[in-house]
C-alpha cells in the first residue's frame, strides 16, 4: 500500500466548492485509487461552519448529536463532551476549532451522501470504473493519548472484510474476525495528512490489493453491518448503556 498526503490551497468556510478543490489538487487518479478526503474541509466547502461569538459550544455540541453525555469533569483538562453522531462515539459532535479561522466546523451534514457524490464525480472526471473515496476524521481512544483517524463515510468499496468461517495458520475456524478496511484506511490517511498547519487535508492510495471495491453505492443494509449501534449489538455495549444519554438534535444547524 503506498498512500501519499495531497496538498492544496487554504481553505475558507463557503469560498470553493469540494469539486473545485480536488480539481486543483488531483492532476490524475487510476483505477483502484482511493482518494481520502478530511470532513473538516468538505464541511468548509458546505459552509457548515458557525462563528465562535454567536453560540456556546455546549450547545451547539447538543443541537448537533444524536445523543450526549456530559459528566462533570473532574479537571479542566478534560472536559469533554462524549457524544454519538450516526452510531460514531464522538468527542463534542465532531465539532473543532482548529483551522476554522474563527469558526466552529461542523461535521459535514452527511459524510455518506458526501462520499458518493465525489465518488461519482471522480468516476466521471477521470473516466474511472473502481474508485474509492472515504471521509475522515480525528477522534480519541480510550487508554491512548493522541488522535487516530476514523472512517465517518466511504463509498465504492466494501468497508468491512469478512474473516468469520476462514480456517487461521493452523486450521482453526475464525469465529469473529473482521477487518475494518475503511477504519484503517483513514487511519493511514490522518497519519500522513497531520494534525496541524500541513495543508494535506486529501490523501490518495495506491497499491491496495486487500480492498475489494464495488461500483454501485452502499445500500442502507451495507451500511448498517458497518456502523454498529453503540447502544445494541457491539461488545462495548454495557459500557456505554452505563452512561445516562440524552438525546440531541433539538435544533441542528442546516447550512449549505
């Protein structure tokens, strides 16, 4: 697998449009390419930004969950907000300050319509049968410091590989393992666009044989065996059912 960071002009909030964008930064692409894409900056192309001056962030983080949970924190140094946004855990919403020259970015309104469109785009563009798009963003993990990039939408490959029946080394069945394709691939993507001031915010892969790619969008089904419901089927379930959650979206910013 070899993936390379992209880099691209500054980006303000509404001042390009995400295709403009990566006309601009794409010169070619080939088939069986994956183009990584960060939220942040889809979400400036949309214009999902608000200014820091006009609304408290505790409740911007509330109109834009699903549902939240906010614990009295026991120092400054982590006062989070744990959220949930489209069956993700999610620090504050996915909402950042970084890089918004002034402005909370939202995450985008919807990471999986995003990723088909630029799929379909890209396909057209570039003359292109199998290609790959997935939107990333940072989040953190229990018992690690520092930041690790997620998957929050993909398009035109199958997210999850499937392991369950395969015999291992020495002949045993797998009973549980899956690989999450669309995870470690924006894993990587984060890893070398960086956190800060790079100006990298695209990532392109080359050379992945692993991934198995489709040309049809994700139906709702594959979807749903992808994003698990944090409250239901996954093994951290009783972690997270020990938390009091309330639900959000009371009055979510729709911009466009």
């Amino acid at each position: 697998m070899v993936v390379k960071p992209i880099k691209t002009q500054p980006v303000l909030a509404d001042s390009i449009s995400i295709y403009e964008l990566l006309d601009a930064a794409l010169a070619d692409l080939h088939e069986r390419n994956i183009v990584a894409i960060t939220s942040k900056i889809i979400s400036l192309c949309e214009n999902r930004t608000i200014p820091i001056s006009q609304i408290d962030k505790k409740q911007l983080i509330h109109q834009e969950a699903d549902l939240y949970y906010s614990p009295e924190p026991q120092k400054d140094d982590y006062r989070y907000h744990f959220t949930i946004v489209n069956n993700t855990l999610v620090p504050a919403s996915g909402i950042d300050e970084s890089n918004g020259n002034g402005d909370y970015v939202l995450w985008p309104e919807d990471p999986q319509k995003s990723a088909n469109q630029i799929r379909h785009y890209l396909m057209e563009h570039f003359h292109l049968k199998e290609i790959g798009v997935v939107i990333t963003d940072s989040t953190i993990f229990p018992s690690r410091w520092g930041t690790l990039g997620m998957a929050i939408g993909y398009s035109g490959f199958s997210p999850v590989k499937n392991y369950i029946g395969l015999p291992d080394l020495f002949g045993r069945p797998l009973k549980v393992s899956k690989a999450n394709i669309a995870g470690g691939l924006a894993a990587s993507a984060v890893l070398v666009m960086g956190e800060g001031s790079e100006q990298t915010p695209i990532a392109l892969f080359e050379d992945v044989p692993f991934v198995d790619f489709y040309s049809n969008d994700p139906s709702l089904e594959e979807i749903e065996m992808y994003y698990v419901s944090p409250l239901k089927d996954e093994p951290f379930a009783p972690l997270f059912n020990s938390a009091d959650w309330l639900p959000g979206n009371k009055n979510k910013v729709r911009k466009r």
